[in-house]
C-alpha cells in the first residue's frame, strides 16, 4: 500500500536527481560542506570507539540545531548566494538545503543513536557478567 502519489513521488524524485546532476560539486563551499559532514562521520566512529559520550552528545545537539535552522540558513543564503556561490541553488521549498544540510545530520544522528545503543548493548552485556560471576563467587562462599 503505497500512500503517496506517484505523481508526487516521481517529481520528487526527479527533483532530486535535477539536483544531483546540475549541481557544481568543485564550489569551494560544497566542498567545505561536504567535508564537514565527512568529518562529523569520522568522529562518531572515533567517539563510538573512544566513548566519548558528552563530547558526542553535543556534536548530536548541534547537529538537531542546524537542521532545525535549515529553513533560516536556506532563507539567508537565497538572499546572499552571490557572495559565496556561483549559482543559485537555495529554492523556496528547500529541496537543495535539505539534501545538502539536513539529511546527511539526519544520517549522521542516526548513526549517533545506533552507536548508543550499541555501546549500551554492550554494557548491559557486561554488568550482566559480572552479576553472574558475583552470584557464583557467593555460592562458593
């Protein structure tokens, strides 16, 4: 059961691979866009081996803030391309904003979220030894 229109959901998606394809990739600020989000990819595998909860727990905040500005960030840069991008590409729906900002955060917290659950998985796993090598430690006694 498909509940979306098909009209709908092939425009969208022709949308986004209009997108995709007239995008000039070699901005200086795409770039620097794309690096951040590489970046914050390589410190959630970084932060999920070191557990660094608190730092990586603001990186989390901060990135549910900057998605939560979207709409702001996209309303400011549609004014002010022309000082930092050869092309308009900041449309009144933020199509472009959403693909280039929000969804990878979105990507990125998830990832957040399953490196949590996994490191709670694994100290439940643990704790959960450690009861049972306590229990037995008492019955010897």
């Amino acid at each position: 059961m498909d509940m979306i229109d098909p009209d709908v959901k092939e425009s969208t998606e022709k949308l986004f691979w209009d997108i995709m394809y007239q995008t000039d990739w070699t901005e200086l600020w795409l770039i620097s866009v794309q690096s951040f989000h590489v970046l914050i990819f390589c410190f959630i595998i970084l932060s999920h081996r070191a557990a660094w909860n608190n730092v990586s727990g603001l990186v989390f905040i901060s990135l549910l803030v900057l998605m939560y500005l979207a709409p702001t960030i996209n309303s400011y840069a549609a004014e002010n391309y022309l000082k930092f991008s050869k092309e308009q590409y900041f449309d009144s729906n933020g199509m472009f904003i959403s693909l280039i900002i929000s969804l990878p955060c979105a990507v990125n917290c998830i990832l957040f979220i399953v490196s949590w659950l996994v490191q709670s998985w694994n100290l439940m796993v643990e704790i959960k030894a450690k009861q049972i090598q306590y229990t037995e430690r008492q019955k010897k006694k």
